[in-house]
C-alpha cells in the first residue's frame, strides 16, 4: 500500500484527479471505476477544470459506479444516478452509453449485478478504481460481515452506514436500508487502487485498513492484498497511522 500524506482536503482532490487524468492520457479509452459521497466531490471538480484546460477528453472513456441505493430510482436528488450526473457527467464529454452505473429500481437484481460483472470483464476490467471509505471500513457499500462479498450484489446496510448517510435525506426513515454494490472480488480485480480520506472520523477505519488484520469486519483491510493501493489521506485522516 502506497500512503500519500496531504495536508488537506483540497490537496488530496487535486492529487486524486491528477492521477485519473494521468490515467486517461495515458489510454484515451480507460474505463474508470467511480464513487459517490462527499469525499470525491472535489476531485470531479478538479477533473471538471483539467477537462476544461483541454488536457483531458472522456469521448472514449467508460465508467462504472461502485454502488446504488435499491429502491432510488436514477431521478431521486439523492440517487447515485442524481450525483453523478451533477458532479461530473453533465459537465464533461462523456457518451451516455459508456456511463454505467447498477440500477436502483431493477426488478431482476440477480441479472442485473450478473449483467455488471459482466459488463467489467468485457470492458477489459477497470483501470483505476476511486474509493472513498465509510466511518465503518466499509468500500462501496460492502459493510462489515462475516464474508468477503465476491461479486456485485445487493446489501443490506449498516446501521452506521444508514446513520452516516441520513444526513443527505430529510429523515431517518428515508435512508434506503438495501443497496447494490459491487463486491470486493470486483473491486480488487481492478488495475490501480487510489482510496481517498479526509478528516478524523475516518482515521480509525484508515487505522484498520493499513495496519489492522485483514478480516471481513474491516472490508477496506483486504486492500493490503492489492498489488497496486495508493491511499491519499489528508492530516486528521492519517492520524492514528
Ligand atoms: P463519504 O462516504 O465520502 O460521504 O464520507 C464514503 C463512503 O461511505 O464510502
């Protein structure tokens, strides 16, 4: 695991996009694998003024999302269709039919993370994948179990994750409890790792992850096994490292 060390938020965005555009110049067509949350918002804006500079071109660029919200469907403001869109998607040159991401309103949720794995392999697998991690160690929406999750599947959130995330949601009881995630064999498949974390809540999920045994209970702990992790952390992240 490589740790890269920044002093703050907006370093560690403007660290984060420089590697995946480095990545798209390097391969016109890569296939990115995306996350949602408030940790990359500043790295899709720093991609969005790369983009703008003309140094970066997303016309022969596939993405694929790390995760959904079951029961959101791609026009709720809170759906990971809604983020992307707003974040990143609407801004930049991207082809509608290279953008992926799971449904939330699928009524066939085994085809359609079957469908997803897929749909990676044929890409030719997934560059570079961004993470972000919950307060929980979690990766995409793989919460701590007593399993490795494989392949893309549907979860059933934590309680610290449905917490975590209720201040999106005008109430408690609109935070979705399931989602689609992709799995961690899926995850790990990926070609270049870079996990993003800022401020001291995560520092302890960052703590387990680099030195904590590798254990289901801390699903961002099977990294260590990943040949090629960079973990940008800023200062109150990396504080108990
Ligand atoms: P956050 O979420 O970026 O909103 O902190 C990260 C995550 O839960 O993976």
């Amino acid at each position: 695991m490589r740790i890269i060390r920044v002093d703050n938020y907006e370093e560690m965005s403007k660290k984060a996009a420089s590697m995946v555009a480095s990545q798209m110049i390097l391969k016109h067509d890569s296939v990115l694998g995306l996350a949602t949350g408030d940790t990359p918002i500043g790295m899709y804006k720093e991609l969005i003024k790369i983009y703008n500079d003309k140094e970066i071109d997303f016309s022969d660029v596939k993405t694929f999302n790390l995760d959904e919200y079951y029961g959101l469907s791609d026009d709720n403001h809170e759906s990971y269709h809604y983020y992307m869109m707003n974040n990143l998607f609407k801004y930049v040159n991207m082809k509608s039919e290279n953008i992926n991401i799971l449904s939330g309103v699928t009524d066939n949720i085994e085809e359609e993370c079957s469908n997803y794995d897929e749909k990676i392999k044929r890409s030719g697998g997934i560059d570079i994948q961004i993470l972000g991690i919950g307060v929980n160690g979690h990766i995409g929406f793989n919460e701590p179990s007593v399993n490795f999750e494989a392949g893309t599947h549907l979860v059933e959130l934590d309680k610290k994750t449905i917490e975590s995330n209720s201040r999106f949601f005008k109430s408690m009881d609109e935070v979705p409890k399931s989602a689609l995630s992709m799995g961690i064999k899926t995850i790990m498949q990926s070609k270049v790792i870079v996990l993003l974390a800022n401020g001291e809540a995560k520092a302890e999920a960052i703590y387990k992850t680099v030195k904590g045994k590798i254990c289901p209970e801390v699903p961002a702990s099977i990294l260590q096994l990943h040949n090629n992790v960079n973990i940008i952390v800023d200062e109150a992240a990396a504080k108990l490292l």
